[in-house]
C-alpha cells in the first residue's frame, strides 16, 4: 500500500499546483479587469473565465482537502464514542462518499462528452465547456480513488488492530490542563 500511497500524494500535489497556478491566474485577471475598467477597457469575458477556473480550482483541491482531513469533521462527539462504533462510522461514512463521489464522477464524465458531442460553447468567448466539466470529474474520481485506499487502510486497521476497549478514546488535554 506504500506504493499506492506515494503516487496518490504525488498525483495530489500536482493537482494542487495546477489548483494554485489557476488561483493566481484568476487574481491577476481580476486585478487587470478592474485595472483596465478604469480606462473603461474591461477584459471581456471575465465573467465566464472566472466561473471555469472556480471549478477548477473546486476539483483539483478536493484530493488535496481529503488527505489532510481538511473538510467538515465533527470530532467532538466522536472522540468519546467506543473506538469499534468509531471504526464502524468511518467504514459506513467512507462507503457512502465512495458511492456518492464515484456517481459524481461519471455522470459528470457523461455530461462531458455530451456537452462535446452538442458542442456546447460559453456565451462571450466561445470556449467549449466538456474540458472543464471532464477536469471536474477526474478531480471527484481521483477523491474516489482516495476514498478506496482509506477504506482499504481501515478495514486493515480494522482486522489487524488489536480488539478495541469498551472504553471511548479520551481527548488529548489542552495546554492548560493540570493532569
């Protein structure tokens, strides 16, 4: 699995630096087009170029987002409940965003190449609209890939693991605590 590992995260990083490099060039457009509007020379067409590099820059951080377990996470509750429950949740959770990402991204992959088949272009500049609905779903299939080898990681916690205590994980004190 070490192997499997490594590539995601490679794969991962050079998603997010193609996230980054649409970020900035999305502040420099901006930056111009309000530069330029005050000479009363808007760049046409920032509207839709906008929109396109939000989404992708929406799907290349999505795997980036998973691996750092940075999304919703209530960890609050779940820290105080029994380490079996806990596995049992993340198992269930882990199941359900694999189906549902895994829909996601072929229905999107199917909306791609419809929107290629028809042709379909953006309103001011023309760009056709399939390549960045296929990014988008190549970023939430590439979540789904991640969601595979987490589920793979804990059902191996899972039956490998020593048998969890009755007894719910205690929370990490705070600096402040005296114990």
């Amino acid at each position: 699995m070490n192997l499997i590992e490594t590539l995601l995260k490679k794969m991962t990083r050079i998603q997010l630096a193609l996230g980054g490099c649409f970020l900035v060039i999305m502040i420099v457009l901006t930056c111009a087009n309000i530069f330029l509007r005050q000479f009363g020379l808007p760049i046409r067409g920032t509207f839709e170029l906008m929109g396109f590099m939000g989404a992708l820059i929406f799907a290349l951080s999505l795997g980036y987002s998973s691996e750092k377990k940075e999304h919703i996470y209530v960890n609050i509750l779940f820290h105080r409940l029994p380490i079996a429950f806990q596995r049992g949740a993340k198992l269930l959770s882990g199941l359900i965003s694999l189906l549902f990402f895994g829909l996601l991204s072929f229905q999107l992959v199917k909306n791609g190449l419809n929107l290629k088949a028809v042709e379909e272009v953006s309103e001011t500049l023309r760009v056709p609209y399939y390549p960045v609905v296929i990014v988008v779903a190549l970023g939430t299939g590439f979540l789904s890939l991640q969601f595979i080898f987490e589920l793979a990681s804990t059902l191996r916690d899972m039956f490998t693991a020593p048998p969890p205590s009755s007894q719910p994980a205690s929370l990490p004190s705070s600096p402040g605590d005296p114990s």
